[in-house]
C-alpha cells in the first residue's frame, strides 16, 4: 500500500493503491481469476476510534477514486466535490470517507491496460469480463484492508447506485446505512443499445487493433470519442439541451457542409476530444458489458426483493430524478417497492429537476438536502456527532 497526503481548500486526502498478493486472489463471476489485484482509491477525512464513521462512495461509469481531490490528469474538481468537503453532506471532519476506482477502470484498479503478470504485456482482451458483482467483491476487500468491518454508509449514483445495490444483497452485515441515486435494478434494452452503439464505435475504429492498441503503440481515440458523445446525451435531458443549446450556431451562417454548425455538436465533440485524454478504451468496454450484465433480481429468482431480504437492519434512501430517462423514476419505484417487500426501512424522494440523469454531479439544492437531511438523521441514530 503507498500513501500519499495533501490538503487544498481545507479537505486534507489520502489515498494511493491497495496491493492483494497472487494468494489473495479476486475470484470472478465467470471463473475467472485476479491475481494478483491493485486497489486505487483516495480517503477524505480520519477513521474515528470505534470505526464507525466510515463510508463508501460508490462512482459512475466514467467516475474514479477522485471523488473530492483534483484529477491529477485534468486537474479539474474531483467528481463530487459538491457533495464532499467540510460543511457539505459528506463532511470529512465527521466521517471517513473512502473512494476507490473499480476493477476493469483505468486510474490505477487492475483493469484492460494493467500488465498481465503471465506475458508481461497490457492485459487488452486477455483481461477476463467482470460484473457489479465483482466491483463489490474488490471494494470489499479494500474496506476490510482498511480496517473497516462495517460501514456507516454506502453512497452511490448510477453504476455507484447498482453497487449500492449489491452491496446490500452481499454484504448487508457490513453496512449500516445505504443511499442510491439516479440508479436502476437492472439495464434495460435501451441502456443496452447505447452502449452497444458505443462499443461498436470504439472497435470499428481502426487503432483499436483488436484491443491490442496499447501493446502496438496506438489509440483508438476517434472511436472512444464518438462512444462518449453517444452516451453523454443520455445524460442530459431534451429541455437542458434546449435550454444550454436550442439551435444556436456556432458562428454567424451556415457553413454548407459538415463542421459543427450547431453550438450542441461543438458542445459534444468537445466532451469526446477531452474524454479520451483521461479513460481506457478497453475499460469503456468492460464497465458497460458489465452494466448490461447487471440483474440484481436474477440470482434471486426474478424477485428482487429476494436480494435485500437480510438487509432489513439497513436504513435505505432512494433518490431519482424527474427528468432521468437513461435510469427512469419508475425504476428507483422498483427498487423502493422491493425494499418495502422485504420490510426494509426505506425513505424515497424523487428531485423535481429538468437537468437530467447528470443532476447529480451539479449544483441541485434539493439533492443536497435530501442526503444532507438523511446522512444527519442516521448519524444521530448511531450516535455519530
């Protein structure tokens, strides 16, 4: 394990990559084996005496284990910097707060572009598929490497929503307190569809090589932009688009052929040109199959209540958006239905907000107070100050 501390703005972190030897191996859905495995993961904040104040933060599909701290490649605010810091709902002057990067990413965790300990090459499509499942699997033994046994709280929204999720089918005695936002129990076939659109960009784009690209010196950087924009209009809404964009034009007339007329095409090739520069081609396509392969229902008989029926000790908070269309109100409606099925205590609020599926990385005052008002009425209950 290497540690290394800094402050800014009053959030002193820590962090660095948590090393499980080959006899301390990560054993896969599939059959599979990860040995040995790197963890990378921050801390914000200090462990209490009794370990009680510690939780989990769960990240999203591009997200990393920079939820609070500068990303060291953009050097732009961590990913939940509204949401982590001293006075905000996760305050690390009250709680321990641990981020880390899934396995199959690409900031540090064992993923697609590690080296494969058998030819000492990146491990490109070697690397064995992985699930939600499995992303648990690593967090957990991360939290116990911290010396954690049971965590105040898992916190998560969309993929960190699905952990939360599967943290509580697998490891109810392990938490305490459980927040989902802007999640789903399941992918849906148009969840599906998108990513399929953006893997098949990614690997029709020439440099991909077979996702042998790293090894050969290349990048498919054409084909991981198109999948970014593919999938960064799903997290937007109609009206937010229409609202920031409308038809505006990027310049006085049309240009009469293919530049980007519209100030909504710069605004997307933007977000695909600055993607590239910080995520792994082959772990977009791991973490999205491993999405389409989450069912929480599935192991429990398609009845997923199945899967929270020893968690009733759990206090669980789900939040939705109203204007989410990529992980719809109706599904958190799922979610909180099995909860209540399986007499789990369960408070439910869907945010009215025209900002889409991204509303929770953005300033939404009413997301602030519903977890600030939930993470402070649990900690009262557990005696936390």
């Amino acid at each position: 394990m290497t540690i290394a501390v800094e402050a800014e703005a009053g959030l002193a972190s820590g962090g660095g990559v948590m090393r499980f030897p080959a006899d301390r191996p990560l054993r896969l859905d599939s059959g599979a084996v990860l040995a040995p495995l790197e963890i990378a993961y921050e801390t914000y904040g200090e462990l209490n005496a009794d370990k009680s104040n510690a939780i989990l933060v769960c990240h999203a599909l591009t997200g990393d284990q920079y939820a609070a701290s500068p990303h060291p490649t953009t050097g732009k605010p961590g990913w939940w910097h509204k949401v982590i810091g001293p006075g905000l709902p996760l305050d690390p002057s009250r709680f321990f707060i641990i981020a880390s990067n899934v396995i199959g990413g690409c900031m540090g965790s064992t993923g697609p572009a590690s080296i494969n300990p058998e030819t000492n090459q990146p491990y490109g499509l070697a690397f064995p598929m992985i699930t939600i499942a499995d992303m648990v699997r690593a967090q957990a033994m991360l939290v116990e490497a911290l010396g954690v046994e049971t965590l105040f709280a898992v916190v998560g929204g969309s993929m960190g929503g699905m952990h939360v999720q599967q943290w509580a089918a697998d490891y109810p005695e392990r938490m305490a307190n459980a927040v989902c936002i802007a999640a789903a129990p399941r992918h849906s076939a148009q969840n599906i569809a998108f990513h399929e659109v953006g893997r098949q960009a990614i690997m029709a784009d020439p440099d991909w090589r077979g996702g042998a690209y790293l090894t050969l010196g290349v990048r498919p950087d054409k084909g991981l932009a198109v999948a970014r924009m593919a999938a960064h209009i799903t997290y937007l809404s109609e009206p937010a688009l229409q609202r920031k964009f409308g038809r505006e034009l990027q310049r006085d007339g049309l240009s009469w052929g293919f530049d980007a007329d519209f100030q909504v095409e710069s605004y997307l090739r933007h977000q695909g040109s600055t993607f590239v520069d910080r995520f792994d081609a082959n772990s977009y396509l791991y973490i999205t199959r491993a999405l389409d392969y989450f069912d929480l229902a599935a192991s429990y008989g398609g009845v997923l209540a199945g899967a929270f029926r020893n968690a009733r000790h759990v206090r669980f908070c789900v939040l939705s958006f109203s204007s989410d269309w990529l992980y719809p109100t109706a599904e958190s409606r799922d979610i909180v239905r099995a909860l209540n099925a399986a007499g789990c205590r369960t408070s439910f609020v869907e945010i009215e907000t025209d900002k889409g599926h991204d509303a929770f990385f953005l300033d939404e005052p009413l997301l602030d107070s519903a977890l600030r008002g939930f993470i402070n009425s649990a900690a009262q209950a557990r005696g936390l100050s």
